[in-house]
C-alpha cells in the first residue's frame, strides 16, 4: 500500500462507518473563497441501534462507543484543519473541519468532494464505496462486510430488499432504523447566497447502482 493509501484507511474506516450506521446524518458542505470548504457533519443513533452497534463492534455496555479525540483524528488524518467533535452523548456526534486543499484530502479521494471555481460537488455511489472500501486494512473491512452494502458484496437489490437482508441478521428495529434514516445535505456557495438542499433515505443512498451527485453553482 503506498503513502497516500495509508493516509486514508484510518479517516476512511471512520466517516464511512459512521455514515452508513448512522439514523439520521446531516451534511453540510461551505465551499471557501480560496477554493477549499469547511465539512460538518452531525448524526443521533437510537438506544436499540447503540445498542446493536456495541455487538457488531464488539464494544462494552461501560465502554464509549466513539470519542471527541478520535473523531477529531481522522478529521486530521484526511487533511482537515481547524477540526472540531463534539460527543454530546452516547447517541450523538458533531464535527467539523476546514478542508483547504480537496484534491489532496480524503473526500476528494475517493470522488466524495469535489471543487471548481464556481461549483461545489458531492457524490456518494457504488464507486465511491469501493473505492475507500479496497484501501482498507482486513479488520476495518470486517466492519463493513457485516453491514453487507450491496456494492462491496457484489449484489444488486433495492431498499426493500436490503431491509430484509438486515432484518434477518440484526433484526428488523435495527434494519428499519438503518434503511428509513434520513441524510439530509446542504452545500453552499462562498458568499452563502447559493444554497442547494436535498434529502434522501440512508436506504436509497446505500443501494445506489450509479453514484448520485449534489452541485451547488454561483
């Protein structure tokens, strides 16, 4: 694995986790005057998806199940600047980071984000999946083979169908949470004037066929 690779696995493994277990993930993109944007991006979990998430992951009932530090070194590790999380509970995660060069972070990687003078993209897909998903190391990996997305098992199905794949391996609270969760995404322009909005269910996001993209121009 060369230099760069080895500098995403560990933010990769992170946000992709926390995005696709997450019950309700709010993104939000501001593109800079100097060509970067500043990510933020918060979630809440359920006690029963907590709950189920400490057995996939093998954490304790008294252990914490994600921490401000290490939340904020992944933000580090992709390239972030002014990094900022947030763990108000169990339940909850906020952070947030100033991306200044995107070509060279994590996100602008793997195809999630990217920038031109006069547009902000992000893009989520199958693509997108396999890509961070090929870099990481065995155990990181494990993590995501338990939640079987359809692009890293190499099956095709819809949201329903993913809904009862994961109903019959973590029952149907934790898979009605997972594919009824709504992600909500907004990108701004630099001036704050140009706003684009949209919302999906974590379902529809995790079953794409082709990548889905969000721009906001000015």
């Amino acid at each position: 694995m060369n230099a760069i690779k080895k500098t995403f696995v560990l933010v990769l493994a992170g946000f992709f986790a926390v995005l696709c277990t997450a019950c309700s993930p709010v993104i939000t993109v501001n593109a800079t005057n100097d060509g970067g944007a500043k990510f933020s991006f918060k979630t809440g979990f359920s006690k029963e998806t907590t709950k189920t998430l400490r057995t996939i992951s093998g954490v304790g009932e008294n252990e914490q199940l994600f921490s401000a530090e290490y939340m904020e070194a992944i933000l580090k590790e992709a390239g972030g600047e002014n990094v900022a999380a947030n763990v108000p509970s169990a339940n909850e995660i906020e952070t947030s980071a100033l991306i200044k060069k995107i070509k060279e972070s994590a996100l602008g990687y793997t195809g999630v984000l990217s920038r031109t003078s006069k547009s902000l993209t992000l893009t989520i897909g199958p693509e997108q999946f396999l890509k961070f998903y090929n870099i990481l190391t065995e155990d990181s990996k494990s993590y995501f083979d338990m939640l079987m997305i359809p692009a890293l098992i190499g099956e095709t199905m819809n949201a329903e169908e993913y809904r009862e794949l994961l109903s019959s391996m973590y029952g149907p609270s934790f898979a009605n949470e997972l594919v009824d969760g709504k992600i909500s995404i907004t990108l701004t322009s630099p001036d704050g004037k140009k706003v684009k909005k949209a919302t999906s269910t974590l379902g529809e996001i995790l079953t794409l066929r082709e990548e889905k993209s969000w721009t906001v121009s000015w």
